[in-house]
C-alpha cells in the first residue's frame, strides 16, 4: 500500500518516542521475523490514531467541515490496514491482544483531550509516554525475551520520553515560563537519581538529559535544532539500553 505524504503525520516528536523503545525492545532479545509486522502495524496504528483523533478534534474546534472530512479517508485506511495486518498478528500470538487492551485506555485518554481540542495539555502528552514505552516489553516479549527482563529498560525509556515532554514545551510553547522550567529542571534532576539506581551506567545519558534541559531554554534555539537534539539524545539513551541490558 503506498501511502500518500500527506497522510504523514508532521509530529516529528513522535517518531522517536514510537521507534526507540521498540528498537530497544528487539536489540536487547533476539530480533525474530514477527516483530517487523508488528512495527508496521504500531505504525500505521499510530497514523491512523492521528488522523481518528484529528477528525474528532476539528468537528468541534473548526467551523468548516472540510477541515475534519479531509482526515476520515486516511483513518479508514490506515486503520483498515492497521486491523488487516493486527488480526494476522493475533493468529501468530495471541497474547498480543491482551496488550492491546492494555493500551487502550490510554489512546482513550487521548482522543477525549483531542476532543476538547487540547492535544498539547502537558498530562496528554505524559499519557501519551506510556504505551509507546510498553512496546519495549512487547518487542522483547516477542524475541523470547520476558517483561521482568524488560521492566528495566522500560522504566528508563518512561523516564527519558516522560521528560520530554515538559522540557520540549520549555523550548517552544512555554519558553517564557520560569515555573515550567524549573520543573523541567526538577524533573530531570529526579529521573536522574531513578535512572542510576536502574543502573549506574544510565547516569551517563540522564546527566546530558538534565544539562539540556538546565542549560538549552532561554537560548532561543530554532525548532529544527530543538529536534535534532532530542533526535540524538534518543539515539543516546537506545545505545545506553542496549549496551546494558543487550
């Protein structure tokens, strides 16, 4: 299926928070062919969700109907696509379905803040963290490895993208916020201390994570520079997690 570009969500952000803990997932088990449908479903469930979420949005916040219709053909698509390839799934692993349902009320959490146009509250984005970073688990899972042996790098990996969130809003929508930015900055000092006692050689990337979030806002750093520093702090945290528990 060719998927048109503008199909494409632009949430740049969510790119790395959809990819890494699955990566993660697969590079700390052993990779098995069942996990690549399985990123192609999360993905395509991801855009479908997107575009579901957008269309309930704008229903409510927009005065032109087109400005909602132009998402119903992409998430009937993407979502038809996501259930075709999901079944199949289902056949070969079953307990997959019990993750699924696991992360269901989460995406319900989602589309009830979309649909008082608020996609961008700080606890929808934290709510947001937590299924993407459960793909680690179902990643591992899937190449024989278990959730105890995941609970770990999962952890961190809720500790990294948890923190994004409030630090991303300091660069941009909240850059003038004093209140915003020292929570950021507490926030990050916490996840430091979890991060280490998870293992002490994550307070190697935790400590980077806490100097850009102390020292960047303010800065007046475009919004291509703010993403390419969370591009590599992302690809930090993936070689940390696989370095100690691969």
């Amino acid at each position: 299926m060719s998927i048109p570009r503008r199909w494409i969500p632009n949430q740049h952000g969510a790119w790395a928070m959809l990819a890494v803990p699955y990566l993660a997932g697969v590079l700390t088990g052993s990779p098995t062919w069942i996990q690549l449908p399985l990123f192609v479903a999360w993905l395509l469930g991801y855009c479908a969700v997107f575009h579901a979420e957008q269309r309930v949005r704008l229903r409510r916040a927009s005065r032109n109907p087109r400005a909602a219709a132009r998402h119903t053909r992409p998430a009937l698509v993407l979502g038809t696509a996501t259930a075709a390839l999901g079944l199949v799934l289902l056949v070969a692993e079953p307990w997959l379905g019990v993750a699924a349902a696991l992360m269901a009320p989460f995406l319900a959490v989602n589309v009830h803040y979309a649909r008082r146009n608020r996609e961008r509250a700080l606890v929808n984005g934290l709510v947001a963290v937590v299924p993407a970073c459960g793909m680690l688990l179902v990643a591992l899972r899937l190449g024989g490895g278990t959730v105890a042996q995941g609970l770990a790098p999962a952890a961190a990996c809720l500790l990294y993208f948890a923190g994004t969130v409030p630090y991303v809003k300091t660069m941009i929508r909240e850059r003038r916020s004093a209140a915003y930015r020292k929570g950021s900055v507490a926030y990050h000092a916490v996840a430091l201390v979890a991060a280490a006692l998870l293992n002490p050689w994550l307070a190697v990337p935790f400590a980077v994570y806490l100097a850009r979030a102390a020292v960047l806002p303010g800065r007046g750093l475009r919004v291509p520079v703010v993403g390419a520093v969370e591009v590599g702090c992302s690809l930090l945290l993936l070689g940390f997690l696989v370095g100690v528990y691969g």
